[in-house]
C-alpha cells in the first residue's frame, strides 16, 4: 500500500506520462512538498478558465467565416474549414422574420412536396427555445448579413455559457480528480466542434445530471435527465445505464426518483408545445425517423463503398443500436466489479453515435466530458481526439471538393472516407480501452487510488444484489484504511 493524502486531489502529473511530460512547458510536475489549496485560483476555476480560453480560440478559428465566407458562395466556408450552421438557420428557420418555432411554418428549402413546400422547426422544444432567445437578444436593425453574425455573435455567447457549466460539473463529479477535467478543457474538438450547433445546453444539463446523481441527489439528476432530453435525445440513455447499475446494487429507490423527475421535468416543458402545436411540435420525431443516413456514419461509409442506397438503413441503425445496448447491460451485470457509471454513460452513448444514420462533427461534444470521466489518460484521449480532429478537417474539405464544381478544390470522396474510418476507429478505441478497464478493474485509473465509483452517488461503494455470473464475482468493494491507496501492481495506463 502506498501512502496519500486523501484530502487533496489526485495529481495527473503524478499518474500519467503524458500529463508529466506536458507539464514542462509550465515548469514540470508539482513536487511533493508544493502547497495546494488556498488559493482563489483552485483545479475548478482553472479547468473553466482553460476551457473558456479554447472556447474563445474556437471562436478566433471561425473569423474568416464571420468576415465573409458564410456570405460568398458555399465553397468558402468548407475550405477554411470554419462552417456553422447558426447563422445560415436564422434565416433558414424564420427567426430573421420573426416567425414562432413550431407554430409558424417556414420555407421548406427542399420544397418536398410532402410537406407542400412549408415546415416546422426540426429540433427539439428546449433546443428551439434556445434558438428563440438568441432571436431575441438579436439587433433587428442592419442588413440580414449583419443580423446573422450577431445571431451566432449572441449564441456563441449563451453556447460559452453552457462551456462553463460543463467544466464546472465535471471538474467536480469526481470529488478528489478535478485535474480529469483538463482532458474536456483542452479538447481540441470541442474548441473546433462547440459552435457550429446547438448541442451544447444538452451537454451542460447532462453534465449537471452527473454531478447532481454523484452527489446522492438522483431526484435532481433526474430532472437534469428531463431537461436534456427534451434538447436532445440520448441524453434519455443515461436512464437504461442507471437501471442496469441500480438493478446490480438494488438501489431501486434511488432509480424511481430518477426516472420521475426525468419523466416530470421532461412533461413540463413539452406538454405546453405539445398542446399549442401538436404538428410543430412532433416534426422532430418524425424528421429523425424519415432521415436519410447520412455524413460521418458508418452507414454513409458502406453505401458510399457499395454502390447500395440501404433503404433499410433506419431498421439497421435501430437494431444495431439494440444490440449494442443489449451487450452493454449484458457486460454490467456479468463484469467482476460493477462498472462506473461515467463508464456505461460513455459506452451507451458511444454506442448510440457509431450506430446512427448520422454521425455530425459535433457529436463528439456529447462524448468528449463522459470520455474525461470514463478514462482520464491523456495518451488514449489524445488518440481519440485526432480522429476526431482528421474528421473534422475531412468533412468540410470534402464539402469545399463537392461544392466547387470544376476546380474540385477539397479532398475527394475516397479521401472523405478515410476520413470517416479515422473518428469510427478512434471512438471504437476508446470504447475498447473503456471495456477494458471493466472487465480489468486493476488497470482503471480511476480505482487505482482504492476508490469505488467517484460519479455513482448511492452506487459508490454499494454491495452487489445481483449479477449473472456467479462464477466471475469478485469480492465486495472495501475502502482502504484512511490515508491510503490501493496499489494494484500495475501501470494503470497499459
């Protein structure tokens, strides 16, 4: 056994060679007899303040856009790989005109006649209030070219919000690693990723959702769990992670109080639209069943290879989608030590994006704060993140090539589907080296210092009640003696 402080946070430089090495553009690793604490300027504020300089930098990497290229033909904005949807969907969407989402229909640009050449919003009801409000704060005066860069302007603003709230809560999920957090604060997909959609207030209620059930107050989480849901939809995922660990460790109380919250808080917000504008309000469940596959998927990637259409894509996403979540619960109630719940949080949603009909750039911000709970090692998130960074890079070069016409100015469709093969291998990686760690629980960073399930809240420490394989269950969790950390006899990073 090997000597700690239990009250001061775990050090990465301590853990991890690569946050050591890194650590010398500042000057090296903390030494033993550094002081910490008592300063105003503690592991929280510093992730939140890293993260808003790298949300600021994705900012800067958008100027040319800004300036211009959203305004000058489509080409542009892929080549300097800065697009974003924001500005083109406040006029695309009514906003410019004042139209009311969900009740006011807009142009439907792709004039489907199904619809008669008229639609309603397509995202989800709290996503669409926060586009209205950014509509709001938006000056009605200038040229529709100065009223769009203020409308991005004014949701990068409310978006650099939401940054802060996921560095705050994650910084704090796990009481004694806020450090884990930097992995999120200095994530270049995030920086690059963080405003081309509104994904962000999905991400930031999931992240209070996290803390809010790490500090035993599955009530809240749950709540937290509604309000995501009803921006985006995996967010509901966490609810099928916390009943398989809650059937484990027979925490059905814990699990009932969550799941009703998420379902109140849930109604609270969509009953209202639902009642005022029943159409407007279903057009987004409609619109992700009628979805064609599309950019980033694997499905894209095997039509595109095939010369196959698949119909039947949506069948197949569904279903491999089922079957992933199926293995998961299989894998958390068969492991030898019941898996964390940032761990599973992170495999179902992994497991959700690698099986859709599309896989956005942006969907990595879902990913990027459960990958910094789930495995906080610098080497297997890095690698992870340049796949992410080669797609995000791929994506829009091979929009600018689809775009240019015949100066085929971007990178072509076999390069697009490298591109494609890069950030799915680098999320199965992580997904693997996740896996790993439960079926290996010696070699999880995380229960190396003797700890349990930092983020489980009630799960944390909790005795089994049930698994399926009685021949692979391993001896209850027992905390170690006060002052000390378990040392397994292994680098927890091979």
């Amino acid at each position: 056994m090997t000597q700690v402080h239990e009250d001061r946070p775990v050090l990465p430089t301590q853990q991890d060679e690569v946050a050591a090495a890194g650590s010398e553009i500042i000057g090296g690793p903390i030494g033993r007899h550094a002081r910490l604490g008592g300063h105003w300027l503690n592991p929280v504020r510093v992730v939140a303040l890293v993260l808003l300089g790298m949300f600021a930098l994705g900012m800067a990497q958008k100027v040319p856009c800004y300036d211009w290229a959203w305004f000058r033909g489509a080409a542009s904005q892929y080549t300097h790989a800065c697009y974003s949807d924001i500005p083109h969907l406040y006029s695309a969407r009514g906003f410019a005109d004042g139209l009311t989402p969900y009740v006011d229909k807009f142009p439907d640009i792709a004039q489907d006649p199904k619809y008669g050449g008229m639609q309603y919003l397509e995202y989800p009801v709290l996503t669409g209030a926060f586009m209205q409000v950014a509509s709001w704060l938006t000056p009605s005066s200038g040229s529709i070219q100065h009223r769009e860069q203020m409308y991005w302007m004014v949701n990068a603003g409310m978006l650099m919000v939401c940054a802060a709230v996921i560095a705050v809560c994650v910084a704090r999920t796990h009481r004694n690693r806020p450090w884990d957090a930097l992995l999120l604060a200095l994530a270049p997909a995030f920086a690059l990723n963080a405003t081309i959609n509104w994904d962000l207030p999905a991400v930031a209620l999931t992240a209070v959702a996290m803390l809010m059930w790490s500090r035993g107050r599955p009530g809240l989480a749950g709540v937290a769990i509604g309000l995501a849901t009803a921006a985006k939809l995996y967010p509901a995922l966490l609810l099928g992670v916390l009943f398989v660990l809650c059937w484990r460790a027979g925490k059905w109380r814990a699990f009932g109080a969550a799941v009703l919250g998420a379902v109140v808080a849930w109604l609270a917000v969509n009953l209202p639209v639902m009642y005022v504008a029943w159409d407007g309000w279903k057009r987004f469940y409609v619109f992700s069943q009628e979805r064609p596959i599309d950019f980033g998927s694997v499905w894209l990637l095997i039509s595109q290879r095939t010369g196959n259409p698949l119909e039947g894509a949506n069948t197949y996403a569904t279903g491999l989608t089922l079957l992933l979540c199926l293995a998961i619960g299989l894998l958390t109630l068969t492991a030898p030590r019941r898996p964390r719940f940032a761990q599973l949080a992170f495999l179902v949603v992994a497991a959700f994006i690698l099986a859709n009909k599309v896989y956005s750039p942006q969907y990595v911000l879902w990913l990027i704060p459960l990958a910094a709970l789930a495995r906080p090692r610098w080497r297997d998130f890095l690698i992870w993140q340049a796949g992410e960074v080669l797609y995000y890079l791929g994506i829009w070069f091979y929009l600018a090539y689809t775009s240019s016409g015949d100066k085929h100015q971007g990178l072509p469709v076999e390069g697009y589907q490298l591109a494609i093969a890069a950030h799915l291998l680098a999320t199965l990686y992580l997904c693997a080296v996740v896996v790993r760690d439960i079926l290996m629980p010696e070699r999880d960073v995380v229960r190396q210092g003797g700890a349990d399930d930092p983020s489980g809240g009630v799960l944390d420490g909790a005795e089994d009640v049930f698994t399926l394989s009685e021949t692979r269950k391993a001896p209850q969790y027992t905390a170690p003696p006060e002052g000390q950390r378990v040392d397994w006899g292994v680098d927890p990073g091979r």
